[in-house]
C-alpha cells in the first residue's frame, strides 16, 4: 500500500479529532451546561454516540479477521456483541438511568451504601479499561506499520499522544455530537468499500462467493464449550462496559434509556453486515493473509487487492480513516471513564488529579501493549468481556433485581469472579493460544455462574448487612418517572 | 474562558436530572405503595427472563439446526451459503424484535402501576 494514504488518512482524523476536542471544549463550558446539554440529547443523538464509541478496533478490523481465520465460528462474534445490548436492554438499562449513578463505582457505592465496595468496584473498572484499551492500541499498531511501514509502536505511541492530549486539554468529554459523528465515519468507512469490492468482482465475472467453506489455516474448528462460552461472556459482558454506562445518563429518563438501546441494537446490526461481508470476500479471495498472520489486517487491505488503482487507493484512505476513528473513539471514551474513577478515588477530585489520572489512564495500557503480542484482536476483546462478566455484570444485575444483596456479598464475588477469570487470562496466555486447553482460554462459562454463586451465598450468609436504604433505592430504580407535560400519556 | 470540572456529590446529579423527571415517589411510604413497588420489580423482571430466554432459545436452535439438519449448511440461499445467511445476517432481526416487544411490554406494566398509584 502506498504509505502516503496511511500517513495522510492517520493526520487527517488525528486533527479532525482534536479540532472538534477544542472546540467541543468552548462550548461546554459550566456544570450547568454540561447537565442542561446531556438532558436534552435526543435518543438517535445518543444512540450513534453509544455505538460510536462502542465499535471498537475489535469490530471494526477483528471481526472479520476472525471470521477469515475461523469462518462460521467467528460470526458468533458479531452477534454477540450485539446481543449484548439485548440483554443490557432486559436487565440494566432503565434502572441504572434512573439511578443517577454516573460511573459504577457510584451505582454499587449507592446501593450497598458501602466505601470498601466502591472501592473494589473502582479497581475492578480500571482493570477491566486498561485491558480494553491494549486491544485497541494492538490495532493502532497493526495499522500503521501495514500502511506505513513504519515500526509497529509508532501506531500505539500517536494514539496514545493523542487521546492524552484532546483528554487532558478538555476535549471529547460530554460531547455526544463527536462520538455520533464517529459512529457514520466508522459505518461509513467500512461499508463504501465493501460495496466499492463486491461491484468489482460482480464486474469481473466472478461469481459472487465460490468456496467460503475453505480453511485457510486449517485450525481445528471451535467447539460448543468455546462458543457457548464465548456467548456467555459477550452476552453479559457488554453490560458492565464502563464507557457505556456515562452515554446512559445522558438520556432524559428510564423510558427513553429504553428507547435509546433498541436504536443502538438497529445501528449495530446494521454495521455487523459490513465486517462480515469482509470476511466472507477474504475468505474466498484473499485467504493468504490468514496465513501470515495479517488476519486482522484483510479490511484495510482488500479495496486495494480487488478494486486497485487511484479508486482502490482512495477506498484504502477511507479504511485507514476509519480504523484511527475507533482507536481514538474507545481509547479516548475509555480513558476518560477510567480517569474519572482514578481522579475521583485515588488522587483526590481537582483539574490537576483529572490530568494525571487520564495520563495514567492512557501510559499504563501502553506498557502492556509493548510487553504483549497482538493475536487475534476480536478474542482479546472477547476475553475482557469475561472479565466484565465475570466481576461487575454480577454485582449490576443482583442490585439492580435483589434486595438481599450485601456489601459483604458482592465484594467477596467480584474478588473470586477477577481472580478466576484473571487467573485463566494469565495462565492461557503463559501457555500460549496453541496450547491452552478450552477451558482456559474461553473462562466465562465456569467464572461467571462461579461469580454469581459466591455473591449470592455470602449475601445469604450476612443477611444482617443489608443496607437500611436498600427498599428505598430499589424503588427509585424501578418506579417510572412522573410523564413529563409534552408526552403523551400512555393508551 | 473558564473551565469547570464536573465533581462532587452524586445529589447534586440526582436533582439535576430530578428537575426534568421526577420518580413517582410513593414507594416506600405505606405498606400498600411497598406491595406495588414489588409486584412492578416482579413483572419487570418477569419479562426480562421470558425475552431473555426466548431470544436465547432461537439462539440454540440456530446452532443446533446447523449441526444437526445435515446439507443445510451447504445450501445456497442468493449463492451464499446457508449458515452465513443465518448467523450472518438472520439473527439481527430477531435481536431487535425481541428489544421492540420488551420496550412496549416494559412501558406497559409502568403505566399500569401509574395507573394502581394514580387511583389509589
């Protein structure tokens, strides 16, 4: 590829994203500003802002690297981070608006009106951003040294430099129409080329899909325990995310939180089509990539092996944009939540600990980055999703459904679900993809009933730690708001 | 320009959003407001488990319709083959029905808990 369209699309959404920070960052300028604003956000408004943010460097390039490596196994991917906000919808998203929690830590600190839970809820938040940001950083890297060349950490450093610098200056913070706009660049970029492709090969004369069944790498295909696992920790990790929890408050009330996610879930489906239909066309004409391990790479390379030329170079420039516009829009959505909790808990609620949290917030992903190897980036991200699952999905939906839950109780659950799932993280990645056995590599199926299990017991067996304001906040959780005079009242 | 950082204290965010949409606050006055706050908790809950289920029974019926029904995912449907077409694109709709029956069904056991509130 020509280094020029990396380096020219790369600046270009650098410099767009932090022009729209600067300027983002004059107009919300006092708290009541910052509240009135995210009030009055209609839910299509949100609704591309969550999904802008939340289709990662795991949807966009992932996914259909995945799917060319592993075929029909890898399609459970999309519909699982999709399904996801299904169940986000069922069991999270009208109560936890109505909560008026801004972060998680806030929700759980709430609800079991507990400081040590607050706490470990905090740790576990940050835990789970930083290995959400090292995928997207892996990506970054992949880009640019397939369209620059350059060395790999390059991609991860500019990133980083970036959010860092529009995050520390102010920007990309409440500002929903920059992650709306990112959501239709993303769709945007992925879906143009992919029509630009198929054109191509229908003009060819090639009949549109000749042998998808062909296993490029000949990896065994996964079997029911990865992918019922794999379903488990996407269908009840999406809704422990804590960048997506922030966009939730910016709904007026529970019925349009409602509202808000059925949109979302219509914007995802829709974007899924695109990295599928990649993946199926790289499976059928490009299925050497999988081989040299630049899986990951097929959705920047197809425009220009089959359409080629100055169109195929400018459908390459689009991808490449497109690809930066997912790493800065989730690294920067993440280092923003996580510099909240850090700021908020560890160094104390001034402008100056903002700055340095969302430093650390950024800097300490790098490190891991640098230290490990980008495999396959949608089942890295899949593995955070356990890890979601595994501590905080449990800890959402028992206080949001069950009165009995206590401090004691969740915090003993959300310890053994991170060690569990931590630990199977850490094992599998010491033994290797090749050599991990099933279990381990996909942990959710055990780890989360495992979580569930002790938070539920030891919740039974301190039934005495019940917090008195329990009953009240349940309430507040599930009572619909009083219809406001412009809506109309229901039948 | 100044700059102000969102901080503080959550009430402050509770009453911000309280001015627009205020919660019907009767739950936990009277015996008889706690016994409908709970059978409103009970019927939402309900009906997240009987969608959630649902639509998780599509799911496996999918898988097991390809593992089990044999040629089926080597038919062609528009020249692509079945399997794709099922995961790949048929399973979307069934994801955003199940979230529009959930949303009416949701907004529905609200206005009849306004309802028991409003009439007692």
């Amino acid at each position: 590829m020509n280094p020029a369209v990396g380096f020219a699309a790369f600046i270009a959404v650098s410099l767009a994203t932090a022009a729209i920070g600067f300027y983002g960052l004059r107009i919300s300028r006092t708290t009541g500003d910052f509240y009135v604003a995210s009030r009055t956000v209609k839910p299509w408004w949100n609704a591309s802002a969550i999904g802008g943010e939340y289709l990662s460097a795991a949807s966009f390039l992932g996914v259909a690297g995945l799917i060319l490596l592993s075929g029909t196994d890898a399609l459970w991917f999309p519909v699982g981070y999709t399904a996801g906000y299904l169940m986000l919808l069922l069991f999270v998203a009208a109560p936890l608006r109505r909560s008026g929690a801004y972060t998680i830590p806030d929700f759980t600190e709430a609800r079991l009106d507990s400081k040590a839970v607050r706490r470990v809820t905090s740790f576990v938040v940050v835990a789970v951003g930083w290995l959400y940001i090292v995928p997207q950083l892996h990506g970054a890297a992949l880009t640019i040294r397939i369209t620059t060349g350059l060395p790999s950490w390059l991609g991860s450093v500019a990133v980083v430099v970036v959010v860092c610098l529009t995050v520390v200056a102010g920007g990309m913070r409440s500002i929903t129409f920059v992650q709306a706009f990112q959501y239709w660049l993303k769709l945007t970029a992925l879906a143009v080329p992919v029509v630009f492709v198929l054109l191509a090969l229908a003009g060819n004369g090639v009949p549109a899909v000749s042998q998808p069944g062909t296993n490029p790498t000949s990896l065994p295909a996964a079997g029911a325990y990865q992918n019922i696992s794999l379903m488990v920790a996407l269908l009840f990790g999406t809704l422990g995310l804590p960048h997506v929890l922030v966009r939730f408050y910016t709904n007026p009330d529970g019925r349009s939180a409602r509202r808000t996610t059925l949109i979302v879930l219509g914007l995802l489906s829709v974007f899924y089509l695109f990295p599928t239909a990649s993946g199926l066309v790289g499976r059928v004409f490009a299925p050497e990539l999988a081989r040299n391990g630049q899986a990951d790479a097929l959705v920047l390379l197809l425009p220009g092996r089959l359409v080629g030329g100055t169109a195929g170079e400018l459908l390459s420039a689009l991808v490449v944009a497109g690809a930066f516009a997912a790493f800065l829009s989730t690294t920067s959505g993440l280092v923003v939540s996580l510099a909240g909790v850090i700021s908020q808990d560890l160094l104390g609620s001034s402008v100056r600990g903002f700055r340095l949290a969302a430093l650390l917030a950024a800097v300490v992903p790098l490190g891991f980055a640098f230290l490990t190897d980008s495999f396959a980036l949608a089942g890295s991200v899949g593995l955070v999703f356990a890890f979601t699952a595994s501590t905080i999905c449990p800890v959402l939906l028992l206080g949001i459904w069950w009165r009995g839950l206590t401090d004691a109780g969740a915090i003993t659950g959300m310890v053994t679900g991170a060690l569990l799932c931590g630990g199977a993280m850490v094992t599998g990645t010491v033994l290797g993809a090749a050599s991990a056995p099933g279990w381990l590599a996909q942990p959710a199926a055990w780890t989360v009933p495992t979580a569930f299990a002790v938070m539920v017991l030891v919740s039974l067996a301190t039934k005495n730690r019940v917090s008195p304001s329990a009953g009240r906040i349940m309430s507040r959780l599930h009572i619909p708001e009083r219809p406001v005079a412009t809506e109309r009242s229901p039948r | 320009m100044t700059r102000v950082r969102v901080t503080g204290p959550r009430s402050t965010a509770a009453s911000a959003s309280g001015r627009l949409a205020r919660p019907l606050e009767i739950g936990e006055d009277s015996d008889v407001g706690r016994v409908f706050v709970r059978s409103l908790i009970r019927s939402q809950l309900r009906l997240a488990v009987v969608i959630a289920s649902g639509f998780l029974l599509i799911l496996v019926s999918f898988a097991l319709l390809l593992a089990l029904v044999p040629g089926l995912a080597d038919s062609r449907l528009f020249g692509i083959p079945f399997d794709w077409v099922l995961l790949g694109v048929g399973i979307y709709p069934v994801i955003g029905l199940s979230a529009w029956l959930y949303n009416r069904a949701a907004a529905r056991n609200e206005a009849r808990y306004r309802d028991l509130v409003e009439d007692k």
